[in-house]
C-alpha cells in the first residue's frame, strides 16, 4: 500500500509587525489627543496658543499616516 500524498500547505506567510511603526502610532495618537484645538487635554488645563495646537495636531496625524503606512512586513 502507497504512502499518502501530505496535503500541501496554501497558506500564506506570516507577516511582522514593525516595533517602530507601532511607537509611531502611540507617539503620532497621544500628540493629537494632548493637542488636539479645543479638546485636547492639555488644552483644557492651560490655554496653548493655536500657533502650537495646530502644528502638534497635523504632526500626530502625520505620525500615524505614516506609521502605518509600514505597519507590517512580509515575513
């Protein structure tokens, strides 16, 4: 009697998660919600200038475009 054929392994390979694309995002996240015009925390304590709101705010948003834009890599 003949050995059975192992069915063949279709799946995909695993894909890596980069560790500084993820501190991107955590960094990019906590700048809007500190910053944020209006809303943020730290607004909220103490009156920041939007001069400084504005630019920290479309920075985070920057940070997490980007972060992940490479969030995963192929294996």
């Amino acid at each position: 009697m003949g050995k059975a054929n192992n069915p063949v392994n279709n799946s995909k390979p695993r894909e890596k998660v980069s560790a500084l694309h993820v501190i991107m995002i955590l960094l990019g996240s906590n700048l809007m919600l500190i910053m944020a015009p209006e809303f943020g925390l730290l607004n909220s304590f103490i009156y920041i200038p939007d001069l400084y709101v504005w630019p920290a705010t479309v920075g985070g948003l920057a940070m997490v475009f980007f972060g992940f834009k490479g969030f995963f890599k192929k294996a």
